[in-house]
C-alpha cells in the first residue's frame, strides 16, 4: 500500500486457521493482516495487538487453566466478540471481515478466501489427526506430520468479489507464507487455483524459504515431512502450474537457474522485510 494506492489492493486470506474457541469465532489470518495493516500489531509477536492486557485469560486460568492455553487478549477479544455476533445474525464472512477493516481505517479489499468453513487438520504420526491450533499454539509446531488435509473444502466456495479479483488483477502476487498451510488452502478452494493457471503469467510468487531455511514458523520441516525440498527449488516445483515468476532472495542467487530449469522465471532481491521500507522495495520488485 506504499507502492500503489490502498483502493487498487486485494488481499485474499487463508481462512483453514479459523478456530471457534470459548465460543468465539476466531479468524487468526485475517485479524492478523488488519492489525498489521492497521499499524497496530503487537511487533514482539506479530499476531495479537500492540498495548495487549490479559485480564480475561487470567480470570478463566483461575477457574481452568487448561481452558487458557490459547491467549485471547482483552482487545482482541473484542474483534472476536463482534464477528461471532454478526455471523450469528446471518452476515457472511466477507461482510463482517470489511466491517472490521472499515472499523481500523483499512482502504484496501480485505477479503476471506471463501464465506464457507474450512479446518486445516494435521495427522501426526503415532496420533492420529489434530487442529490447526492444536498443532501450531498447543503442540508449538514440533510435531512431526504426515499429511495435511483442508477438512470442508470440497464444499467451499469462493466469493465473486474473489473471481472479480483475480479476473482483473493487473498482477496477483503471493505472499512468502507458509506453502502448505498458509498458501494452500487458498489454493485449494475449488475454482482458485484453475483461475491462477489462467492468468499464470501475471502471478509473481515470492519464496519463503531463504537459503534452506523458512525465517519463522514451520514451513521448512512441513516441506521436508510432505516430501518437498525446502529450498527455492522446492517451492517453485509447487509454484510453476499457477505463477511465472519467482521472487528469491539474494542468498539463493546460486539457485536462480535450478528455479528456472523447474518451470518459473527468477528474480533474486533482497526479500527479508525488515520493515515497511523493505516490504515496500519487495512490492515494487513484485509488481515490475
């Protein structure tokens, strides 16, 4: 939004994190890009808001403290308070979503993948399947997995503001999340990812493994558990039917040639995002 106006920005978010917890309907992705967005996410943990309390989760740890293992701030919890009470009304995701970017000041088009529910479920090994949260909050990601699975997404529909999106793109870029869990779902939503293919030259993707290694988060040892190579090379063998170009950081300049040889142009630049100004010079290099 540095780089061109906030009115011309799409933002299609992963929504198989989402999690009802102590009866609140709780989009982890989506609060996550509008507090960031906002200027208000908390910068130690990048999730959560800037100034948290934690009243509520102390107060339910004194009954229960095994119902508290997943924070909710005090904030937070009032993002949550008010999607449950419009879901429950009948307001769609979509809807409730633009609501609350409208409530922090947001000009772009935040949208969810799709209105309908999807669970991403882990199956660890020796365990059988687990949550999302399970896996990543509870288990703190050091489980080993051997399959993923997008639990309701064959039913899943995405929201014609979503087509629109990727209909009219001038460029469609995707992010260096998580390929499997984070990029995936959305992928995986029928129609998505056959939209992608159609405009495939249009689409940049930006690797999130840097020099073998993801820079947070699990991403490297899922790629490695499902069989995939945790490089560059690995990912643009997941990227190549759905975008043209790869975006790689400089410290995989070596590589550029390997990306090639699988399907997708490189481009190596820096893509560690310090900061806004660095975001900022890897959107511009995104969008060239």
């Amino acid at each position: 939004m540095r780089v061109v106006p906030p009115e011309d920005v799409v933002a299609v978010v992963n929504t198989g994190d989402d999690t009802t917890m102590h009866g609140l309907r709780i989009c982890p992705d989506l609060d996550t890009v509008t507090y960031t967005l906002a200027g208000a996410v908390n910068p130690e943990t990048g999730w959560g808001l800037v100034g948290e309390t934690w009243q509520a989760m102390e107060s339910l740890r004194a009954y229960d403290e095994s119902r508290a293992w997943f924070n909710l701030g005090d904030r937070d919890i009032g993002t949550h308070l008010f999607r449950t009470g419009r879901l429950a009304e009948g307001a769609s995701l979509t809807e409730v979503t633009q609501q609350i970017a409208a409530r922090w000041g947001l000009r772009l088009r935040l949208l969810p993948m799709t209105d309908d529910e999807v669970a991403t479920r882990f199956t660890v090994a020796g365990e059988g399947e687990i949550g999302f949260q399970d896996y990543f909050v509870g288990r703190h990601h050091e489980v080993a997995v051997t399959s993923v699975r997008f639990a309701g997404i064959e039913a899943a529909v995405p929201g014609d503001e979503v087509h629109d999106a990727l209909r009219s793109a001038d460029r469609i870029v995707i992010s260096p999340s998580n390929p499997i869990v984070s990029i995936g779902p959305v992928l995986a939503v029928p129609g998505i990812r056959e939209a992608m293919a159609k405009r495939r030259d249009d689409v940049v993707a930006i690797s999130p493994i840097i020099a073998g290694a993801a820079l947070k988060g699990p991403a490297d040892r899922l790629l490695v558990e499902l069989g995939h190579e945790a490089s560059v090379v690995g990912v643009a063998r997941l990227y190549a039917d759905v975008a043209a170009t790869l975006v790689v950081d400089s410290a995989d300049a070596s590589l550029a040639d390997d990306v090639e040889a699988a399907g997708m142009r490189c481009v190596v630049a820096p893509t560690i995002m310090h900061g806004p100004a660095e975001a900022a010079a890897l959107a511009t290099v995104s969008l060239a």
